[in-house]
C-alpha cells in the first residue's frame, strides 16, 4: 500500500533522513520506533506532504505522492494525526468531527454513517457532542483526534505518539481501538514511546536511530532484539 524509496529530508543544510526506505502491506499494523529526534516526526510530516523531499520516492497505492500537497494526500486517504492531536479547542465536539471530513463535503449521506461509526467506537465522543473540545480531558480529545481522522475515511493512517500525556486507562484503551479498527481493515503505522503495548498490536515495526533505519522485523523478533531492549531501558 505504501512503499518508500530511499527517502532523505533535510531541515536547511541538515539531514534529519537519509536514505529511508520501507513498505506497508494493505491491513497491516506497523510501528516506529526510535529515541526521542531519531526522526520519527518528520517522517510522518514528510509523508503527510508538508515537509519536501530531498530525494527519493513516495509510492501510496501504485501512486507516485511524493511533494504533492497536504491536502491532495489527505484526499487519497493518507491521514495523519500530529503529536499534541491538535483539535479545535473552541469548537464543540461536533464541529471537530464534521471538519475531519472536508475532502468529502458532497458525501452527506456517507458522512452521516461514518459519524455513526466514529460514535460505535467511541461512545464518549457521543455523549459529548455539543461540548467545547478544549474542555474534554486528554484521553478524551485524543479519541476526538482519532475521530476526526476517520471522518476523512483513512486508507492509512499515521498517529504520532497517541499515548503521550494520558493516563494508563486512556492509552489501553486507545489502543484498544487501534487494533479493532486495524482488524476491520484499517492500516496503521504507529509512532510511540510505550513500545511493548504498541508492539502487541502491531504485526511488524521499524527502529529509526539518527535518521536511518537500523532495524525491521516482527514485533515478537523486536521484542527480542538488543537495540528495542536497550530503548525500553533508556
Ligand atoms: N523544524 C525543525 N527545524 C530544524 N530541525 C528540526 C526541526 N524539527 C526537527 N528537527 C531535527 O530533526 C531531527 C529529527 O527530529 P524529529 O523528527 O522531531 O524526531 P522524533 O520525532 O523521532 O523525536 C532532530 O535532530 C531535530 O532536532
Ligand atoms: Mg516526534
């Protein structure tokens, strides 16, 4: 579904990616590993379209994306949800959700169901439709952010750091929700510092380190493996 081809960014004259490359079956659940500025942000920006490429390429279901613009990419169904969810604190739950499907304002009947599924997953968002985002507790506006993207009706979609800042409870059951909607045919790639409850979830992962790739293989082999030990320790 999504192939990169020796993908290197640069912020001015630094590199913060060099040479990436990696793929991402159809279904798949994928995570991202890396200490903190290993690059694992600006991957998902890069991708996203708004950071440029330096060089190499972004396929996304036999398309070439690569520097296209953020909102031609979001309308193919690659969506990203930033770190820090970045919902809109005056505006009531409702509102947020009916934003996240801007690419599709013709589809009103297809908007209608899909809100109706974001409500099946997160019944919490439900009961506080009319409610001002910025006052919803963190667990819940993470749940808001993963709502509005899938009001976009994601093929792939990428989460920086869902976990950070919520409380135990909200994280498993963030995740809880990943993997249902991984298993209803949602593809995932992952980026997070709680590595072995991503790794449960996840079927394979990548570790980044200094903007590179240094590892890929099954999450049960990464569990396993030196460096992801070594990260959990850090
Ligand atoms: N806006 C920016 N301008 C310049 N350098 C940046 C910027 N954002 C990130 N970097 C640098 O790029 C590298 C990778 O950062 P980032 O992608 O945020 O890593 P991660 O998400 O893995 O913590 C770091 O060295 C960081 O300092
Ligand atoms: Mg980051």
């Amino acid at each position: 579904m999504l192939k990169i081809k020796k993908l290197t960014v640069h912020y001015g004259p630094l590199p913060a990616l060099k040479e990436i490359s990696l793929e991402i079956a159809r279904g798949e659940s994928v995570a991202l590993l890396g200490p903190n500025r290993a690059g694992k942000t600006t991957l998902l920006l890069t991708l996203s379209g708004i950071l440029e490429t330096t060089e190499g390429r972004i396929i996304f279901q036999e398309e070439d994306i690569t520097n296209l613009t953020p909102h031609q990419i979001v309308s193919k169904g690659l969506i990203h949800i930033p770190q820090g969810r970045h919902i809109f604190p005056t505006l009531s739950v409702y509102d947020n959700l009916q934003l996240g499907a801007y690419t599709r304002k013709k589809e009103k009947e297809g908007i209608k169901k899909n809100l109706e599924e974001v409500f099946l997953l997160f019944p919490r968002l439900m009961e506080r439709t009319g409610q001002r985002a910025g006052t919803l507790s963190g667990g819940e506006q993470q749940m808001l952010a993963i709502g509005r993207a899938m009001m976009g009706k994601p093929k792939l979609l990428m989460l920086d750091e869902p976990s950070l800042g919520l409380a135990p409870r909200f994280i498993e059951e963030i995740f809880a929700c990943l993997k249902k909607m991984n298993q209803k045919g949602l593809t995932l790639l992952m980026v997070e510092q709680e590595i072995p409850l991503t790794l449960s979830i996840a079927h394979r992962g990548y570790l980044l380190r200094n903007g590179r790739l240094i590892k890929e293989g099954s999450s049960s082999l990464l569990l396993e493996s030196k460096e992801i030990k070594e990260l959990i320790n850090l």
